[in-house]
C-alpha cells in the first residue's frame, strides 16, 4: 500500500489534490496522511516592518487564530477520507516552521500532493510561490502539483532531455502508478536546434517502453521561455512529468515558462521528482 502525503495550509483545502488521492484509491487502496500547516511559516515571517521602524504583526497572527483554521480543515479532511473510503492519518504540524516540518514528512512518504494554485495563497497568490519553490527544491519524495479542477488526464507527456533529473522522475513515475502507465504516452524530448536528435534514443527508447506500452517518442524544436506551455495547451488532459532543476533545456523551462505559465494556465497534474 503506498501512502501519499497531502499538505494542507490554514484553511485551505486542495481539492484537486484530494480528488487525485481519490481517483487512485479507487485503482488501488492507498493510505492518505493529511499534513496540516499554520497559515504561514512564522520562521520565514516573523514580523513586517513599519513606518519609522515600528514593527506591525499581520492581522492573522494578531488574532492568533491559527488553530481554529488548522482544526476545521482536519474536521474537513476525516470527513471526506471516510466518506470515500480512504484510509487515513491526521499530522499536525502547525508549529513555528512549517516548511521544515512539511519536507521531513516526505522522509517517510512515498508521493507528496501539493495544490498547485492554493499552496500558502494568503501569502502569495503567484505561483509557484517562495513557500512551494523552497518545497520543490527540498522535498525527500517526488511531488505531484494538482490544480483545483482538472479533466480526468487521457495521456502522459514525459518531458526528456536525457538528463539524469528527466529519468530519474519517469522511472519514479513508472514505479509509483503503474495502473497509470497504460494510458497514451508522449516521450517529449525538447531542444532550441533542429538538428538534434532524442538523446541516446537506442537506450531511452529500450527503457521507457517496456513501461509505457502506449508510447510515441517526439522531437520538437520549442522557445525555452514560451514553447513548452504552447504545446502543451494543444494537448489537454495530461499529465506532466519531468525532472526539475536540473541544468537543462527543461531546467529552463521550468524555472521560466513551466512556472508561470503550466501551473497558472494549462491546469494540468504535474509530476515532479529530483534526486
């Protein structure tokens, strides 16, 4: 049985992210451990500064309302588990340094669910936000980013560059949902020249097929900062996979145009893990 992490911040309540853990459950039982947050990492925000030096504390943390907001999304989250028969863990961890807390969870979790549009929105509604940057770069198990409403992905797009980063994550999602790998699958491999061939195509082509039995191999010559999102708005219902940080093409296209442009527009699950 694989347990999925689920991380919940104030009073936000991922329901996309939910409804994924929902959908795979029903595949094969899981175990749902719902990691409840304060509203706001008090070790990165502590106090705001204010006009000649006078410190003013946000509204929020004057009221000092944290666990209310933390205990109603708990109530919320025992509710949905039994209705749809999920088994389930409660995790509060709404101390002073929320991030931290949230990354040594992924220690011990197979697959973090993160909403990909509500992540700490009182603090940023931008995303990815300084809170979901810093838990993409630390987390200790790959991360599934879920927008509040999705269409039910028909296909899987693995996003390849023949790096290290970009296999590793199609391996762990091979490993982690293989009642998912049956689905059509694009092995992507994006480059800035037209004459480039798919890295190693031989050994890429050996591997990922014996995973992905629905699998076509594309090369596409695409912008770093705005191609990616393009084509992908032509391919709805997808999945995105891809490895992140890694110094690539890919690697610039999710620091720039996958950031801000995938999450806020294509609405679409995607798939992250890095070593």
């Amino acid at each position: 049985m694989k347990k999925l992490i689920i991380a919940l911040d104030g009073e936000h309540f991922p329901h996309g992210a939910f409804e994924f853990a929902k959908q795979l459950n029903q595949l094969s039982p899981l175990m749902l451990a719902g990691v409840f947050l304060s509203p706001v990492d008090y070790s990165k925000i502590l106090a705001f500064s204010g006009i000649d030096g006078v410190t003013l504390l946000p509204e929020w943390l004057m009221q000092n309302d944290d666990e209310s907001l933390v205990n109603k999304n708990i109530v919320h989250f025992r509710e949905s588990c039994e209705k749809e028969g999920i088994s389930y863990r409660v995790h509060k961890d709404n101390n002073l340094m929320a991030l931290s807390s949230l990354v040594e969870e992924t220690r011990f979790a197979d697959l973090l669910l993160i909403s990909s549009e509500l992540f700490y929105k009182n603090v940023s509604g931008r995303q990815p936000n300084f809170y979901l940057e810093e838990v993409l770069k630390k987390t200790e198990c790959p991360v599934m980013l879920v927008p509040e409403t999705f269409t039910d992905p028909k296909q899987l797009v693995l996003a390849y560059d023949g790096s290290e980063s970009c296999l590793f994550a199609i391996k762990q999602f091979a490993y982690l949902f293989p009642e998912l790998t049956d689905k059509e699958t694009i092995l992507l491999s994006i480059s800035t020249h037209h004459d480039e061939d798919i890295p190693e195509y031989s050994m890429v082509s050996e591997l990922i097929s014996g995973h992905f039995p629905n699998l076509q191999m594309q090369q596409l010559t695409l912008q770093p900062k705005t191609g990616f999102s393009a084509w992908m708005a032509d391919q709805p219902d997808s999945y995105i996979v891809m490895g992140a940080f890694s110094r690539s093409v890919i690697s610039e296209i999710f620091r720039k145009s996958f950031a801000s442009r995938v999450i806020q527009e294509n609405k679409m699950p995607v798939f992250i893990s890095h070593k």
